[in-house]
C-alpha cells in the first residue's frame, strides 16, 4: 500500500471542510525550499577556545631586564683594552640610555675600585700622544678638555711635560717635512713649516725658533744651497 504522508488539515475540522470544498489543496505541501535556511539559522554549539601557555621566546612575556647588569657590561665592554675618562664612559651610558641616577651609582662604583682614574688617564694620554704624534702643551691641552678631564687634572699633567722634549718632537717633524719641501725657496718652506707647528699647538715664538734651527742645519749639510722655486 502506498504510504502518503498525512494532509495539512489532519486534525483540523475546519480545513478538512475546506479540502472537502475544494478551497485548499488536500496534500501536503513537498516544498522544501525553506528547509536548508531554516536549518542554516538553527543555532550552533559554540566551542571553547583553549587557552594556550605563554610563549616563553615571545619578548613580550620576558621578565623586566636586569639595567644594572647591562650598564655595567656596557662599562666592562669600553674599558676592555684601553683606558678612557669618566665623560667617555658617562656618554656611552647616555647613548645607550641608561637611567642617569643608575649611570652616577656604577662610575662612582668603578672610580672606588680604580677602573676609572682620570688622572692615570692624563697622564697616559699624554705619554703616548706627545712624542707619537708630536703635540704641544696647547693641543694636549684641548685634547684632554674634550675627554672631560677636570682642567686641574689636565694642568699637573701637562706640567709634567718636559720643555726640551716638547722643541725636540718639533724638530723631529720639521725634518721629516722638510724632505718634501727641498723644491721650494726658504720663505715658503717656513711658512709651511711653522704652519704645521701652529696646528700641533706649538706657539709663534717656539714654532719659528725651531724652524729657524732646522733650515740652518740643511744649509750646513747642503753648502750648495737647496732648490729655490726660481731656480726650476
């Protein structure tokens, strides 16, 4: 037998009346157009989101930096190898941003146990800057006010410096220049000679007098004469 599923007016007198009358139609209707929207709105189960442990490479969950154990290696890493001043150290803190309150606890930390010594500094400075590279009181001078050396500090180090040792890297330096010099006249060779001296920190007085000497010795050692620039 064939099995139909039951009319819309099953149970419903009044529609069974009007199916009877021919008003409705007496099968059920086989639209399911509605059914797929009406099950697409049918309301879903939610489902929890696990939480997941934090991430311990994520920088966002590590633990607040250590800035003292960072501003002192920035300190160790500078002095590694050479001296510097106070100031130096004190700037590359700066640089680097380092709280100014912590930055004055850890040089005065390391200026207690000697790490810093601005004194040592100078004088150090000097001994190495003065015969290699010939400079004078007044460049060595200017040298160390920019290191940040205290100017009572730079002044009993460049007290130490002797007078005869200053003129004697003069010389040094007019001799060696002099070499390649030997094509122009005396006027031009002193001009360029005392030049040189100027920007090493020598004064006018010092600078000529040494100069002076050094062009007496070459003619001494050259009773000819140099090569004047007329004479090419």
């Amino acid at each position: 037998m064939d099995e139909r599923p039951a009319p819309d007016w099953l149970g419903d007198v009044s529609l069974g009346v009007e199916a009877w009358a021919g008003k409705v139609d007496p099968t059920p209707s086989d639209d399911l157009s509605g059914v797929g929207s009406s099950l697409s709105r049918s309301p879903q189960r939610s489902r929890r989101r696990q939480s997941r442990p934090a991430d311990p490479a994520d920088p966002k969950n590590d633990p607040e930096p250590d800035h003292e154990a960072i501003a002192r290696k920035i300190l160790l890493d500078a002095l590694t190898g050479q001296a510097r001043s106070r100031k130096e150290l004190a700037d590359k803190l700066e640089k680097k941003e380092v709280p100014a309150a912590l930055a004055t606890r850890l040089l005065d930390r390391f200026e207690e146990v000697g790490l810093i010594d601005d004194e040592a500094f100078a004088k150090a400075w000097i001994a190495s800057r003065q015969p290699g590279k010939g400079l004078a009181r007044r460049a060595l001078a200017q040298e160390l006010r920019r290191k940040g050396i205290d100017e009572d500090v730079a002044r009993e180090a460049l007290d130490e410096i002797d007078p005869d040792d200053e003129r004697e890297a003069g010389r040094r330096m007019v001799r060696r220049k002099l070499r390649s010099l030997e094509r122009f006249d005396d006027q031009t060779k002193t001009r360029r000679l005392v030049g040189m001296l100027a920007r090493k920190g020598y004064g006018a007085g010092v600078a000529y007098g040494i100069v002076r000497e050094e062009l007496a010795l070459a003619d001494e050692d050259d009773p000819g004469g140099l090569v004047s620039e007329s004479d090419l």
